[in-house]
C-alpha cells in the first residue's frame, strides 16, 4: 500500500495543454464566451435599467403607504430561441429594486408561502412563541406583480452562416385586484455572429 502511494507521488503532474486556465471574470463584461443571446453583461444592464425605469416612471408616488409588490419567474415567460434561466433575471431585478426602494416598496415572497403556513400554525398552537412583531390575520397579499416576456426572431444567412438575432425582454407591473398594466418597460438588443455559442 505505500509502494503504491509513493509511485502516485512520483507521477508527473498532468498537464491539460489544450485546455484553457480558469479566470475569473466580471459578469458585467462581455465574457470569453460570446454568442448572439442573452448574457451576464446583458442580465446585469438589463435589470439596473428596469429598476432605473420603474423608480422614473413616478409609479411610487401614488401610495401614501410602500405597495406590496410580487416578482416570481413563474410570471416571467420565455418565448424565445434561447434556453433561459427566468429565475436569474428576476431575482437580480428583486435585488436591484429591493436596494434602490430603500423602504418605498414592500416585496413578498409567496414562494416560501408553506413555510410561512408552517410557522404561523406554530405560533398559533402555542408550540413558539409570536415573536416580536406579533400575528396577523392572514398572509400578506399582493397590490401588484411584475410579469414579462422573453422574445427572439431569428435569421441566418445560409452563405456565409452569419446568425443574427433580436432580443426582445418586456417587463409588465400588474395591478393584481384590476389587472391594469401599471408600467411596462423593454430592453431589446440585437447581435449577429459567424459561429453561434450554445446556451444551455
């Protein structure tokens, strides 16, 4: 067993010649890898123009109290070319608008909606105690949700396999008692490239 061990500390260390040497990248930038979809640098522009925009609109100052607003990428369709994770845009946009409302928008977080069942049911058992805010009578609804949309139209040309591509990402601020668009917002790009990258 140790003429084993020291024959594997005498191997040479392997040597990965036409690999590539991890760095570390800023998902702000455009990456090595680039292609005509969406992106980190587009993701991370996208959101700070969305949050930009909502907070320019003047849609805050109808509310006298922060309005209670839901973001879930179960509302966040894709309907383009590109596999997509929604959850990475939305939840960037939740942080971006969580950070620059400082306090002027209340977001609530339905997706852990059972554990807050859980733990409202053991407060009212007497199992815990109420903790220091008290109980209330329900959960907290909802005044608005912000859906969108994900779009891309395609083409290439067959001669030189040139691939371009529209993106297209549409925000929407729905009333949830009225169903009135409160604010809409687009970013859009488009990209064309010889070789296109897959996104998976």
């Amino acid at each position: 067993m140790t003429c084993g061990a020291d024959a594997r500390d005498r191997r040479p260390p392997l040597q990965n010649r036409n690999g590539v040497q991890a760095r570390d990248l800023d998902p702000g930038q455009r990456g090595l890898v680039t292609g005509v979809g969406i992106e980190s640098q587009d993701i991370q522009a996208m959101t700070n123009q969305m949050a930009r925009d909502i907070f320019a609109s003047g849609f805050l100052g109808r509310f006298a109290t922060p309005p209670r607003v839901l973001i879930d990428e179960q509302e966040f369709r894709n309907e383009g070319s590109q596999i997509i994770n929604r959850r990475m845009i939305t939840q960037r946009l939740l942080v971006e608008l969580n950070r620059a409302a400082q306090g002027r928008i209340s977001f609530v977080g339905q997706r852990y909606a059972g554990m807050v069942a859980k733990q409202r049911d053991l407060k009212r058992e007497g199992v815990t105690d109420v903790g220091t805010a008290g109980m209330t009578q329900g959960q907290a609804g909802v005044d608005f949700f912000l859906g969108g949309a994900i779009m891309t139209l395609d083409s290439r040309d067959p001669r030189t396999g040139v691939v371009q591509r529209l993106n297209q990402i549409a925000f929407e601020l729905v009333d949830a008692e009225t169903g009135e668009l409160a604010w809409t917002g687009m970013y859009e790009f488009q990209r064309a490239a010889a070789d296109d990258v897959v996104y998976r």
